[in-house]
C-alpha cells in the first residue's frame, strides 16, 4: 500500500495501542469511515472506542517505525478481503 493512504484508527479505554479500522485515498471518505468505527465498533470485551484518529503513513512511521505501517496495511487488506468474501 502507500504512505499517500489516510488511515483511521481507534483506540479503546482498555487498550493502549492504537486500532487500524481502514484506509482511505480520500480524507472525507476516511472521515465517513472514522465516524461509522466510533459509533458502531465494539472490541471483544463489548467495548465502544473512547477515541478515533485519522493518520497518515508517515504519522505511523515516526510514531512506531515502517513495521507500523506494514501492520495497518496487513489489517486493511484482510479486512478488504473479508469483505468482499461471501458469507
């Protein structure tokens, strides 16, 4: 994928990483996709995010390095391909 990518992230009170949700080209479909993970979201333990973000790629590589970019590329792409997988 590319650091031209915005990518929304979540982050919920018992954690202390951020979430990758998905990724967008465009920043107001990134802020459609931002606003639906906060509203409707819920990690294994039934909980709501407290916070979301949107980031670009190099954000996530000064913050935790390229591994971080390579892990929010890996979830957006399994997430695409679930997606697109029939039930």
């Amino acid at each position: 994928m590319s650091n031209t990518l915005i990518y929304v992230q979540v982050r919920y009170r018992s954690g202390a990483r951020w979430v990758t949700v998905t990724a967008s080209e465009d920043r107001d479909s990134a802020r459609a996709a931002a606003a639906g993970a906060y509203r409707d979201l819920r990690n294994s333990r039934d909980e709501s995010p407290t916070q979301v973000r949107l980031v670009s790629g190099d954000q996530l590589t000064r913050e935790g390095g390229p591994r971080d970019v390579r892990l929010a590329d890996a979830v957006v792409a399994r997430n695409a391909t679930e997606k697109a997988s029939p039930p």
